[in-house]
C-alpha cells in the first residue's frame, strides 16, 4: 500500500511538473471567466501574466534576428535569392559570377537585420493593446495563438517601419547597385524586364516572414518551458514554489 501511494504520489508531481507556463495560466484564466473565486488572481493580474511572458518572448525573438548574422546565419530565415532569380543564380555561379550573386543575399540579410529592432516597440504597442479576450484566445489556442494576434495586429505597422530602413539599408550596404549590375546580364532579361517584381518589397517581406518565425519558435518555449517564469509577474502567475496560489 504504502509502495502504491509513493508511485501515486510520484506520478502526480512528474504531471504538475510538466505543466507549461501558460498550461498553468490558460487554467487560471478559465476559472477566472467562471467566476470561480480560488484562482485569486484578477483578470488585470492574468492579462499582466501573459502580456509579460509575450514581452519576453517578442524581445528575444528581436534580438535574435535584429543582429549581425541574425538572419544570414540562421539556416531557418536566411533570405535567399528571389525564386524568379535562383536558376539563373545557379547559371552565373556556374560561369564565375558567384561573387556577385553571394554578395547580394549578403545584403538582403544585412537589410533585415537591421530593420527588425524596430519591431520591439511595435510589440509592445500591440501588447497594450491587447484586451482580457485576446488573452483568452491566445491561450486557448493553438501553439502560435500568440504569433497569428502578432500578425494581425502588427503586420501593417511593422511593414511601414521596415520599408525605409530595409531601403536604406540595401542602399548602404551597395544591394541595389549589386542587383541592378546583375539585371544587366542577358541570362536574366526576363526578370529585368517583369515590372511586377520590387527588391524592396521582396526583402520586406522575407524580413517579416523571419521575423513571424522567430517569435513563433518563442512561443513555443514559452508554452512548454517552465524556465520561462523570468520576472516577478511570471512568477506570482505561473509560480509552481506556491503551490498555484
């Protein structure tokens, strides 16, 4: 008896342990929305909660990507060619033009990490923004519930803030002079001539894309890593040391 009590017990502790960051929250903030008193935690208490562990994970994620090599490193984001460009890259990497076309996805890289800092305070908008329904949602959906609100909720304001940099940038950094040297080669006059395509809105685009990625990963470990609790807020709300209270 005593031998099945110990197992009991033990298998009870390995199940409370396991028990992610916003596991623990989506219970509170379920109790909360019944009514039911001994969660002892406020609705503003549950919104800081999560606001927090989104602060955290949207800051990492900007400062993983907004850093040399951030992007050019990261085998997940890197930015590659333009699709309409790649057979054609192949085609002058073949005859020796390899430099050039390296130098320009070099750029592009360049171009996004340093537009995406600027995305910290859009977050941050965005997270004030964010009502006790958001938050429901967010936790009761899937794993990047928090990643799609990012998205609807940011993805106007960021592209407007990266399109001036990321223009900048490639300016800076010789992306354009590069580009337009390469459309001057015959093996790829069908791409100069498709007005359709813009550098600038290509790379923003990736950039986004990146970005999205990076804060979605974040999510995830903020969904599964207990480690997550990092500030006092993290801590009263999803804190295991006081047994949920």
């Amino acid at each position: 008896m005593l031998a099945l009590l110990l197992a009991l017990h033990t298998a009870m502790a390995a199940q409370q342990q396991s028990q992610s960051p916003l596991d623990e929250l989506k219970h509170r903030i379920e109790q909360a929305a019944s009514g039911n008193k001994t969660s002892q935690l406020s609705d503003d208490k549950i919104i800081a909660g999560l606001k927090e562990a989104l602060r955290v994970g949207t800051g990492n994620a900007v400062a993983l990507t907004g850093k040399p090599d951030g992007f050019l490193k990261n085998t997940a984001i890197k930015i590659l060619l333009p699709e309409k460009l790649r057979t054609a890259g192949k085609t002058l990497r073949m005859v020796g033009m390899g430099s050039q076309v390296d130098a320009l996805e070099v750029g592009m890289n360049r171009a996004a990490e340093q537009a995406t800092p600027k995305a910290k305070q859009i977050f941050l908008n965005s997270l004030a923004r964010m009502t006790f329904n958001d938050a429901r949602q967010i936790l009761t959906g899937g794993d990047t519930a928090a990643t799609d609100y990012f998205k609807r909720s940011s993805s106007g304001e960021l592209t407007t803030a990266f399109a001036p940099i990321v223009h900048q940038a490639m300016q800076n950094v010789g992306v354009v002079r590069q580009y337009n040297q390469l459309m001057k080669n015959p093996m790829l006059t069908a791409v100069a001539n498709d007005k359709s395509f813009n550098l600038d809105d290509y790379v923003v685009g990736k950039t986004m894309d990146g970005l999205f990625y990076m804060v979605g990963e974040e999510e995830k470990k903020i969904r599964k890593d207990p480690a997550a609790q990092v500030t006092p807020i993290l801590k009263e709300v999803f804190g295991r040391m006081t047994g949920g209270k």
